[in-house]
C-alpha cells in the first residue's frame, strides 16, 4: 500500500497543525467530502480527522510537492485543537 505524507497547514496563519498519512482511499475521501482524512497505520483503517473529538478540518485547498510524493493541505480547523493531545498542533519545540 502506497502512503503519501500530507503535511496540514492552517489557510490563514500558516501554521502546520500535523503529519498524516493518505493511501488512495483517504485521498479521494477528502477531495469528495472536503474533510481531512487518513490511513492511521497504528489502526489499519481509514479515520476522518476529527471524527471522535469533533475537531475536523475542512479543506481549503490541497498542493502536490513538484515530485508528487508529498501533499500539502491547507484548512480551516472546526474546533479547538488538532492534536490528541488537546494542543493546537501535534508539534512542540524540541529544546536543545
């Protein structure tokens, strides 16, 4: 199975909010629904980002990288935060 990392950016501020993963189905379930979603390698099964949470992303717009192997997503957050951990984003500084 193919995966194809997408990197997910807020429209406005630019922000990258996290990595997913997208194997064909997701791909062609986010550009029919206009929702994120992903293949979640830990579960072995598609999942619509914010499908337990509440906080979903809807879709922008969505770039190919000039190789055509990485996606870029950018959306609008319906919610409070991206991460499961209740962050904004899935990112942290690490500290040197």
């Amino acid at each position: 199975m193919k995966l194809t990392p997408a990197i997910i950016q807020d429209a406005k501020t630019r922000n990258v909010y996290m990595l997913g993963f997208m194997n064909d189905e997701a791909f062609t379930l986010t550009k029919q629904t206009g929702y994120v979603y992903f293949w979640s390698r830990k579960r072995k099964k598609i999942w619509k980002k914010g499908e337990t949470s509440g906080n979903v992303l809807k879709v922008l717009s969505m770039h190919e990288d000039c190789d055509k192997d990485t996606l870029l997503i950018q959306v609008n957050l319906i919610g409070s935060c991206v991460c499961h951990t209740g962050n904004i984003t899935c990112f942290k500084k690490i500290n040197q």
